[in-house]
C-alpha cells in the first residue's frame, strides 16, 4: 500500500484480555516506531525496530508490553492482559532513513491512522 | 520535567493573523526540530523541520530555532480556519535515535 497501515482501527477490550495490533509500514521503511497518544496529550514513544532489530524499548510502560518486528517489515504490538490505562490511540510510523545516534535527524516519520484501544 | 515543552492551548487567532506556536527542549544536545500538524481523529503530519539556528520559511510556515535558548517556535501567516488543528512540536534525541514529542498546542482560527 501507500501508506503506513494498520489494524484494527477500533478494539474495544475486556480487562484483562489480551491485544494484538498490527502495523503495516511503507514498503522498504526500514525504520519503524510505536507512540500511544492518550486523549488530548502527545504520542509518548514506545519503541523503534531498525529492521527486524528492536533498538529501542525503553518507553514500554510495563512488562505486559510486547512488540516484534521478526522479518523487518510488519510489527504486532501486543498487550497482555490489559487494564483500564492502556485505553489510547496507538501510533505507528515509519521512516526510509535508519535511526542512528549519530545523525542528525530521522527523517521524516510517516504515520498510519493509529488504532483505538478501549479497555473495559 | 518533560523534555519537549508546549503550552496546551487553545490558542485562538483570528482568521488573517499571525499565530505563534512556540516550545522548549531540554536537551542541549537536540539537533533536529520538528513540527507535526494533527486533526482531531487523524493522524500527525509533517509540516516542517529545522536543523539550524535562525528562520526557516515554507508558503506561511516559518520555523524559528535558538539552540542557545533551546527554543523553537513555529509561526502560521494569515491563519486560515483550515489551520485549525493541534501542532506537535518534535525533537530528535541523539541517544537512541527516537523522536519525543511535546503535548501539542491546539489552534482555533475564528472566522
């Protein structure tokens, strides 16, 4: 596709149930990222993957967190057994240049229309 | 203390004038700025970028950079009601790589 896609766009969840959010990112991005945007607040950073590597997962808020990148194209965020805190829109993008701790900048980060988690 | 700094807004500008969206960084280190521009239930998008000290003009977009003052602002030239929407001010953090956001600044552009 053209953009940034991902899924599901809703998902409303029992506590305590586990999620799975997928992220399509733009053919040959090879930089990838995960924000969660509580309502009203900027995306706060989750993690980033360079490729199928994981360089990055210091803003995971707990354990039950998870996400993958195992072919360094489509991501799965996952959260296990969810609580009422984790009702947000979560963020991927992508981004054709890698991510380095050397350079100046990342590149322009494309994003996809973010899925809505609602934990009950 | 976050490291990207906004005022939350809302600013409310009349359609015509000049709004003025400004933000701090805490990071000395920081060398890329970004501003992204977010409709309510849409997604962010980039408006511009800036590496250097000084002003940067695109159409009615000018980005303004002081590293000394670790602000960067973000002007919008005869605001449209089209301009309405939250803008996300971006800093790109050596250590790591990854773009931290600040809280967004929402602008009304009134009629």
């Amino acid at each position: 596709g053209a953009g940034v896609s991902q899924s599901p766009r809703y998902k409303v969840a029992k506590r305590g149930q586990d999620v799975a959010l997928r992220c399509d990112p733009i053919s040959g991005h090879v930089s990838l990222f995960w924000y969660q945007q509580a309502l009203g607040q900027g995306p706060e950073f989750l993690t980033y993957f360079q490729n199928e590597a994981q360089l990055d997962k210091s803003g995971l808020p707990s354990d039950r967190f998870f996400a993958e990148r195992p072919e360094g194209s489509v991501s799965t965020l996952k959260i296990q057994r969810t609580q009422q805190e984790d009702s947000a829109v979560y963020l991927c993008a992508s981004s054709l240049v890698p991510s380095t701790s050397t350079g100046i900048g990342t590149g322009e980060l494309f994003f996809g229309e973010g899925s809505r988690l609602t934990v009950l | 203390q976050k490291e990207v700094e906004q005022n939350s807004g809302p600013l409310s500008v009349p359609e015509g004038a000049i709004a003025s969206l400004n933000c701090t960084y805490s990071d000395r280190g920081s060398q890329s700025f970004f501003w992204y521009r977010q409709y309510s239930g849409k997604s962010p998008e980039l408006i511009m970028f800036i590496y250097s000290n000084g002003d940067k003009e695109d159409g009615r977009f000018t980005a303004q950079l002081n590293k000394a003052s670790q602000y960067v602002s973000l002007l919008i030239r005869d605001s449209q009601p089209s301009d309405s929407a939250t803008y996300l001010c971006a800093v790109y953090y050596n250590q790591g790589g990854k773009l931290i956001f600040g809280q967004g600044t929402e602008l009304s552009v009134k009629p």
